[in-house]
C-alpha cells in the first residue's frame, strides 16, 4: 500500500492574474509545518505575491527553503519524500537550480507551491526578503509591480516564460 504524501503532482498553469486570497497565507503556514516536521534544521519563509496581503498574482505561493550547504541534497531527497518534484520541462522554473514544485490540498482546494531551496550565505536570501518586505511596506512599489503584471495580461495570450522574464527584469531593476 502506498502511503499518501501531504503534497502532490504540480501541473504548470498558463500565466493568470488573480486577486488576492488570503488563504494562501494559511496554506503557506500549513505547508512550512508539514516541511519543518520533515527538515528541522532549515529555516523556510513565505515570499512572493501572496506573502504580500492584497496583492494580485499567480496565486502560486512561493517559499525560500534556507539550508546549510551541506544540507541541501539531504533535504531535496526529503522534499522528494513529501511528494515535492522537479518543475516539468516546460516551466520556466525547470531552468532555475535548487527549486521544487507541488500542489496541496486545503479545504477542498489545490494550492500550487514553489520552493526555493536556498543557501543560507546566498545574496538569494536577502534578496528574496528586501523584495517581498518591498512590497509589502512600500504602497507605490506594491502598485507599480501590480499594474506591470496587470499590463502583462491585458496583452493577451503570452508564454510563461515570457511572463518570468518580465517578472524578473521589474525585481532585478528594484534590487539594483
């Protein structure tokens, strides 16, 4: 008999714009408890749009995994174990070293995670962190990269990767 992970196979979606939901600060919560019963000499944070009350986004919940680096394959084989995976080949994410994806189940809904596993010396670390408090202390930068993602979609149709490469260019361009 099998037995159930806690996360689940992770479908990369088209880029979509959803507003804000407040439960995915709950299911970030939830599955930093369900990673930290596995990993406990890690330290794991919630970044990304969806740390950030009221922001639209992806509604993917973003998590930075910050990890000795001695550690890190003993926890990649971990997050295996949880039912983390590699980002499918057509994820812009599959190009980005140390990343997992999953999706968990809450209240009856599938949340999309990524986790980024980082070294704890890593300028990552605090990148991550001036980005994400950025965005939630600063009310002009929060609409700024709101309405760079609300021009992305009015566009139309476009890749993934595209979307990434936006994304990334307005966050490079803030940390500078």
């Amino acid at each position: 008999m099998e037995v159930s992970k806690p996360f689940q196979s992770y479908e990369p979606p088209p880029p979509q714009l959803k507003p804000a939901d407040p439960v995915t600060i709950l299911v970030a919560d939830a599955a930093i408890g369900i990673i930290l019963e596995e990993l406990t000499e890690v330290w794991i944070e919630h970044i990304g749009s969806t740390a950030v009350p009221g922001l639209a986004g992806s509604g993917i919940i973003d998590l930075m995994l910050i990890s000795s680096p001695d550690q890190i394959e003993p926890v990649q084989k971990a997050l295996d174990r949880l039912g983390f995976q590699q980002p499918h080949p057509n994820d812009p994410l599959s190009s980005t070293p140390l990343v997992r994806v999953a999706s968990m189940p809450y209240e009856g809904k599938s949340y999309l995670i990524n986790l980024y596993i980082v070294d704890k010396d890593s300028p990552r670390v605090n990148q991550f962190r001036t980005f994400r408090d950025r965005l939630r202390l600063d009310p002009a930068f929060r609409s700024a990269y709101q309405d760079l993602k609300r021009s992305f979609f009015a566009r139309g149709s476009l890749s993934p990767s595209e979307y990434t490469r936006v994304k990334s260019e307005f966050i490079q361009r803030a940390l500078s």
